[in-house]
C-alpha cells in the first residue's frame, strides 16, 4: 500500500512520467528504461527531464534522493508495523 505522502509526490508527473520515475527508484538507467517501457531515447529523455524541472532539482539523482528522503521522514512510515 503507497503511503499518502508517496501518492501525493508521484501525483504531479503524468503516467508516463511515474513510470520512468519508478524505474529510476529502481536503479535502472535510461536505456534500460527504453527497453522496459518500449520508447524511443528522445521520449525517455524528456520524460525524465520533466521530472526533474516539475521537482526543482538538476539530475534524475537528485530526484531520487528527493523521494528518499520524504520516505524516511514520514512518520507514519515510522509507525507502521
């Protein structure tokens, strides 16, 4: 189940843009994106140059670690079970 805090963050990029968001939580690199997703290089690229414009940041990096740390300061993730 997605914390509300999680949703809230993924709700401001398009499906598409959630999609390579997730894969980048994951680790995977943008060619490994291309392949998973079945999209064009350009595609990807602007997919990923959205999310970072709409989170303030300047690398996919930096967004990654922007989503990892509101997962470690939520506290109900610290209450849950």
């Amino acid at each position: 189940m997605q914390n509300p805090e999680r949703k809230v963050f993924l709700n401001q990029f398009t499906v598409a843009e959630q999609q390579v968001f997730e894969l980048a939580l994951d680790g995977y690199s943008g060619r490994e994106m291309q392949l998973i997703l079945s999209k064009e290089e350009a595609t990807i690229t602007s997919q990923r140059q959205n999310i970072i414009h709409k989170l303030g940041v300047s690398s996919m990096k930096e967004a990654v670690k922007k989503f990892q740390h509101l997962e470690y300061e939520s506290p109900r993730k610290l209450l849950q079970p």
